[in-house]
C-alpha cells in the first residue's frame, strides 16, 4: 500500500468513528551523517525511519497520535487512541481544518529534490568530511586541532491526506558540509564552525571552501577582548542579521500576536522600520531549503511580504491563528507527526541593499562589527534585546582587532527605525537568510 492510500485510509476510518474531520500525515526519512576528527572517523550513521500522524476533530475537540508501526493492528491502536483523546479534550471553535477552497490544487515542481544526493556514496561522504577538514588544517600552523568536520545527507518523502479535501506528497533532500578547526597562539585557543547546506549537491559549496572559511575565522578570533562600555554603532554581519531575523520571526508569529504577547500587536500598516526595510518570507522559491509545495494543513504555499518599505504588511499564520485573529492564512501551517500545527516560516529573509559589506564597515568611524551572537536575551513582547557577542573593533573603518566576551544591547522596535545601511550580500544556507546591515546605535557592554 502506498503512503497516500494508507493515509487515505486512516482518514476514511477516523471519519467512520464519529471523528467530524480528519488528517493523516506521512514522513520517510533516511539521515546519513558522518564525523571525522583529524582524518579518523568518529561517527558513521544511517537511519531509515517510517511515521504516520492522524490528528482528529470531534465537535471543537481535537487530538493527535502518531506510529511507526503500520501493521493493520498498529493502525487499528492509532485510530483507537486518536479518537477517544478527541472526546476528551476541551472545545476550541477555532480548531477546525481549512475551508475546501483554501487548499492547494496542484503540486508545483519547486526542485526540492536531488537524484545526485540520493546516490552520493558513503566513500565520497567520507571523503568530503575529511576534504574539509584537511583544507582548514592547511591554512595556517596555527590551527593545531579540530572539534570536527562532517557530511550528513537527508532524503525524505512528506505526504498529507485531510478529509477537507487534500491529498498530496513530494520528496525532498539535503546535503551539508561542516568543519570546526581548533586555532592557537600561545596560551589562547580559538574554534569556529562553518557549514553550507543545500537541496542539491551542485548548490552546495566545495568542502576545502568550507574548510578554509572556518580556519580563516578560527585565527581571526585569536587575541580577542573585551572592549571598554560605550554606545556606538554596530555593523551585524550576515550571520548574525539572521539571529535578529529569528528574533522578529518570534514577534510575527501568528500565535504571538493572538495571544497579544508580541510588541507588534496591532500594527499592520504602521511603519516599524526604516523605508529601506523589506522582509519577505517565501515558501515557494525553487531549491531553498524552506521551500514546499504545500504547507502543513494542505494549503498552497506562497511568498509573503512581510516588512514592505519599513510598513508590517503581514504576519505569518496558519489557518487556527488566522481564524482567531480574523485573517487568512498564510499558508505558514506548519506540523510533525503529532500536535496541531503551529506556524513556521518559509524562506524568511531580508531582502539585500545595495552596499558592499567592505563599505558598511568602511562607512564607520569607531563601532563594533558583529561575527557572532550567543545566547538567549530576546523579549518578545516589549521588543527587548540583550545577547552576547563577539566580532572586530573598527577604527578609521577599518577592522582593527578581535573583540569578545561582549553584551550588545538594544530594543528592536529602536533597532529596525536605526537600520543605516543594508548589504548586497544575501545567500540561502537555511530557511533564514540576511545581509550584513548597519545600525546606527546600540549598546556595547564590556569592561
């Protein structure tokens, strides 16, 4: 029996029983991964998984079960327990499947597979892990060790069956490449990571790039130090303007908003950051990693302006969050094989500038070049930001040394109206993705 027929199936069932409506989601995966450290092999893995999911509504109830067990008694347990939790739960008016015409009617072709990533051997895996490990370990005397370098491969196939209406399934693959060199100089020891990863192997960066940029990063951050407190302004890298991209994707959340614990409640339509600010989420962009065809309840997928101009134009939802907020979806419905769907993002990016990252680092006279942000010290609710971070001292916009142990501080309602300059230099190598920006003023707490 093939996956949709199964689900079909359960659905059908779940419908006999008394359930008012019904879902059933399927999820193959093979996960591939090996580790290598200093040329030997740590860790060498293949794991091959198969789960149903069978969410059931009952009169405002709702329930959810999942099982890798597809035997006819696996699945006569799965719909036993759905639908007798179903009964019990409380009543929510907002918990019901998406209306028939909101679904998507056809599955667009977003080249979200790879047959090259299906039949990449295990000897090329391994030796891509270590090509990037021996590339970062060539750079320069100083890198002395390595924490790792990997290869891992997913292949999966994702299917939905709801009694609304849906019926549909696409495959897709990943393909990554990370090294984590060790650098020292003297008593100081430094280690960076560094990775790409893509839906085709033709996409992704060769393994020696990637481990060339992980030591290049490694030996920057040697004879690092804390630098005196002063406000100034600050230039974020690309990858940490990712970071502040998942900060505000915490406040677009449609159950954020709902549950008015977002500081941008109420504000569709007012302007939240500077004109040159746009932020788009794209759940349909060919190849991108966050990209699909359907969204986790069966809706067509879409691009969603979501910052136009400086102006919040939209927040992200799937159909229980628009229901409660009077909205429409988003087609952002996103689910494993158990729970009610919750909301994830496309491809959520800033959109790029036209500034060279070299002269937004340039343009600054004295301010602090942010490589990386650590730990957790985002409110949602009033906008507050506080995390630590690590980068360049600039002076005479030029970088001038390493800088760590560091607090930036601000308030990302401050923070988006202080945006000056925005970088050319957006990539993909997640479901996030940002230029490097400059804002005009934040807090740097060190000495």
């Amino acid at each position: 029996m093939s996956t949709l027929d199964l689900l079909n199936d359960l659905v059908k069932q779940a419908l006999k029983r008394g359930a008012t409506d019904a879902e059933a989601i399927g999820l193959e995966t093979t996960d591939f991964e090996v580790k290598v450290r200093l040329g030997q092999i740590e860790k060498l893995q293949e794991a091959a998984s198969r789960g149903v999911g069978l969410r059931v509504l009952h009169e405002g109830r709702q329930a959810s079960c999942s099982t890798s067990d597809v035997s006819a008694q696996g699945v006569e347990e799965l719909l036993t327990r759905a639908v007798e939790m179903a009964r019990c739960t409380s009543v929510d008016e907002a918990a019901l499947l998406p209306e028939r015409g909101d679904l998507a009617t056809s599955i667009a072709d977003l080249q979200l597979y790879d047959p090259a990533v299906v039949d990449l051997p295990t000897e090329r895996k391994i030796e891509m892990a270590r090509l990037a490990e021996e590339a970062a370990r060539s750079v320069d005397a100083r890198i002395v060790n390595s924490e790792s370098a990997g290869c891992s491969t997913t292949v999966a196939n994702i299917a939905l069956v709801s009694s609304a209406g849906f019926a549909g399934e696409y495959q897709s693959t990943l393909c990554g490449v990370a090294a984590a060199p060790i650098a020292k100089d003297g008593e100081q020891m430094q280690v960076a990571y560094w990775w790409d990863r893509q839906r085709s192997l033709a996409a992704l960066d060769d393994a020696d790039v990637i481990g060339k940029e992980a030591a290049r990063r490694a030996l920057q951050k040697l004879g690092g130090r804390k630098v005196a407190t002063q406000e100034v302004p600050v230039v974020f890298e690309f990858g940490a303007t990712e970071d502040l991209l998942s900060d505000l994707l915490e406040a677009i959340d449609g159950n954020a908003i709902f549950r008015r614990s977002s500081f941008l409640v109420d504000k569709l339509e007012e302007q939240i950051g500077v004109p040159e600010l746009t932020i788009v989420d794209d759940g349909v962009l060919p190849g991108a990693l966050g990209s699909r065809p359907f969204d986790g309840e069966g809706l067509a997928t879409q691009r969603t302006v979501v910052v136009e101009n400086g102006v919040l134009k939209s927040y992200l939802l799937n159909t229980y969050t628009a229901r409660k907020l009077g909205l429409r979806s988003t087609g952002n419905a996103a689910r494993g094989l158990t729970g009610a769907p919750s909301v994830g993002p496309g491809n959520f990016f800033l959109a790029p500038g036209v500034y060279a990252p070299t002269d937004i680092i340039q343009s600054v006279n004295q301010g602090f070049y942010v490589t990386e942000i650590f730990g957790f010290g985002f409110n949602a609710v009033t906008g507050d930001f506080s995390r630590g971070a690590s980068g360049w001292w600039i002076e005479n916009g030029a970088l001038a040394y390493p800088v760590e142990e560091v607090t930036i501080a601000g308030n990302l309602k401050e923070m988006l109206r202080g945006i000056e300059m925005i970088g050319n230099d957006l990539r993909f190598r997640g479901k996030l993705a940002a230029p490097t920006i400059r804002i005009n003023k934040m807090m740097v707490s060190g000495e």
